[in-house]
C-alpha cells in the first residue's frame, strides 16, 4: 500500500507545530503567505471572460487572503508569548 503525504497536516505541523523552533515555524508561515498572495493575484493573470466574472475573482481573493492569514498564525504566536 502506498502512503500519501497529508499536504495540509505537513505544513501545518511546519508552521504551527511545537517540534520545531520559532525561527522555523516563521519561515514556514512566511512561505505560507507567499503562496497566498499569489493565490490573491492570481485573478489578474487568468484570461479576461474568466478574471471579469466577479465571483471568481473574489473567491480567489478570499482564498488567498486566508492562506495568507493563516501563514501569519507563527509571527501572532510570536507577539503572544512574551
């Protein structure tokens, strides 16, 4: 049988996870970020009848708005724990 990585739970564990340092977990959450605004910008690059169509471009901003507040998650914990 083969074993799949579990995508989410691999990064998860990078960026929020205890088993490694903050300094990790911050590069972790800063490439995060990074994919989530290019998911937000993604809108711009797709072709016009699909990027004017309101719904798409917006559900492509939310999306990669969350990814990118999600990416964020180690730098707040940072801020937390003094």
């Amino acid at each position: 049988m083969i074993d799949f990585i579990h995508l989410p739970k691999a990064i998860c564990h990078h960026a929020i996870g205890k088993d490694h340092t903050l300094a990790h977990r911050m590069w972790a959450g800063f490439g995060i970020m990074i994919f989530g605004v290019s998911t937000a910008k993604a809108a711009a690059l797709m072709p016009d009848p699909i990027a004017h169509h309101f719904i798409v471009h917006y559900g492509l901003d939310l999306m990669g708005y969350a990814i990118h507040g999600l990416g964020a998650i180690p730098f707040i914990e940072y801020f937390l724990e003094d």
